[in-house]
C-alpha cells in the first residue's frame, strides 16, 4: 500500500484497544491500591503485582506514577502479552526496566514477593471449583511479602445472575500512543447463567460506527463467586482480615459516586463492583 492510501492510525485499531478503551481504568486502581496499601501499613506501596495482566496496563501505569515503583505482571497468554509490549510497555522508555513480565500461570511461586497483589476484572472466575480457587489464594499469599496486601474486584448483584446484554457507546477515547480511537459501542453479553453451579459464560463484542463488528472479541468461561465465598476463602488461604470495599451512592447524578469505602453492609443493588482486600 503507498503511504497515500496508508489507512488512518484510528482504522487499525484492534480488540486490545477498543478494549482498554472501555474496560479498564489502570489509574483508578493504582489510586486505590495506594490508598489501601496506606492505611494499612504507614507506609508507601512500591512493588506491585499484577496476576492476570493481559496487556500489563496496569503495570504501566504503575511505574509511570513513581520512578521507585516497580510492577510484575503474570499471564499466560503469549499474544496479549506481545501485544502489551509491542502497544504499551514500548512506551516506558527508562521507566521499561521497572517492569518484569512473566509468562506463567498465577498459580507459580516466584522468587520476587510483591507488597499488593492485584487480580483485576474478576479474572480468578477462570477457577471454577472452592479447591481450586484456594490454590491460586494461597498461591496469592505465598506470593506477598509479609503484611503484604492481596486486592481482587467482584461484580455482583440482582442483574449480575441472569442472561443480559448491555451496550455503552464510548467517544474521544484513545489508543495507548494518544492517537484517536473511532467511536464504539461496547456490548457486555452475559450469554448463560447457571443458577446450580454458578457457570457464567460472558462475552464483549465491539461495534464500531460504520460497520465493522468484532463479534465476541473476548469470551469468559467463568464461576460467578459470591462475596461470602471468596471470603470464607481468603481466610482458609491465611489471610488475617478481609474488607470490601464498595461505592456510594450519588442522588444527584443517580449513579454510584466511585467512591471506594470500606463497609459491613451495603444495598445489593442490580449490578455493584467491589474490592475485596486480604491482609497476609
Ligand atoms: C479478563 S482478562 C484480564 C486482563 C486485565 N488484567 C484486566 O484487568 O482487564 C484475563 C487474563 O487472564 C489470563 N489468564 C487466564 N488464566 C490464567 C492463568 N491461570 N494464569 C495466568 N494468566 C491467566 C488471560 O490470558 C487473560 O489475559
């Protein structure tokens, strides 16, 4: 193709950018991680892990925040992996050498302890028995330092059991390298429920103005866990305390207010999201 005909940088555009672009918020999590990491141990947090990390978006913005912070980040997945490098950690310059990726299962002892694991976007769902989502929380334990903190999210409530589909149309956002991304919408599908085990198939498909589809961009075969459990199951794991940590509730806007406290109890309204922290 000769350089006029090149296509414009946002018609390249792939599934991890349309993806990063509506899915995740690295600086909210990094701001809380912070936060928590503070009031519970006095003291600043610097190396931070992140299991499941896909593109290590998060680990990017984690030492792009602070040139003493450091990030690990594990998945498995080869290509999204490459991906985030190529995409993303390309973009550290010196701030590069912070980061060290492993591919690996998160169920792997290494030798590098974190001060907080992260494990975002509800991806410990891939474990789908109490056995084995007790293996990847003690392999999450052994993995910290000591009084190291172990942070999940969750999504729950009354519209999170049940087959639905939601669009959001999403516009000005941007690729990692700032330039333009096109508008889309971004569809959450939760494609089956199973009330007896818990099985939920879930998938994202991106539509994006004038045609192009990306049908089933991301499949999740998971178990939807329920607060209870997964905290029964920290405590087994050795973890000392479990908190959650869920929003507000804005009346003026009638939406949540994205402010993450600490509760015993909160409203099970139709769709929440929660952190739920383990203090080793
Ligand atoms: C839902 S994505 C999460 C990506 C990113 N952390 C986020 O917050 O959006 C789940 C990721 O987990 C990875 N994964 C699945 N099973 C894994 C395992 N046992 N060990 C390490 N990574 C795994 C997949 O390759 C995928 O990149």
């Amino acid at each position: 193709m000769s350089p006029k005909l090149k296509k414009p940088a946002s018609a390249q555009a792939d599934k991890f950018d349309f993806y990063l672009a509506s899915v995740q918020c690295p600086e909210a999590d990094a701001e809380f991680f912070e936060e928590v990491y503070r009031a519970h141990t006095g003291r600043e947090l610097r190396v931070m892990r992140e299991d499941f990390c896909g593109t290590a978006a998060l680990c990017a913005e984690w030492v792009r925040r602070h040139e003493d912070n450091q990030a690990i980040g594990v998945d498995l997945c080869a290509e999204t992996l490459s991906w985030g490098e190529k995409h993303i950690l390309s973009l550290l310059g010196d701030r590069r050498q912070n980061v060290v990726i492993h591919e690996e299962t998160v169920l792997a002892p290494l030798e590098q302890k974190s001060q907080l694991t992260s494990a975002q976007n509800f991806s410990y769902n891939i474990f789908k028995t109490p056995e084995e989502l007790l293996v990847y929380f003690k392999a999450a334990y052994q993995n910290l330092e000591e009084d190291g903190l172990f942070v999940i999210d969750m999504m729950g409530g009354t519209d999170a059991m049940c087959e639905d589909s939601q669009d959001r149309k999403i516009t000005g956002a941007k690729k990692p390298d700032g330039t333009a991304l096109p508008p889309f919408t971004y569809t959450w599908e939760q494609a089956a429920y199973n009330p007896i085990t818990g099985d939920f198939l879930c998938h994202i498909h991106f539509t994006v103005k004038r045609g192009t589809k990306i049908q089933k961009a991301f499949t999740y075969d998971w178990r939807l866990w329920t607060l209870p459990e997964v905290r029964d199951l920290f405590l087994q794991a050795g973890f000392q305390t479990v908190e959650v940590y869920t929003e507000g509730w804005d009346e003026d806007s009638d939406d949540t207010d994205g402010l993450f406290e600490k509760r015993e109890e909160f409203e099970n309204e139709g769709t929440w999201i929660a952190y739920i922290v383990g203090k080793k």
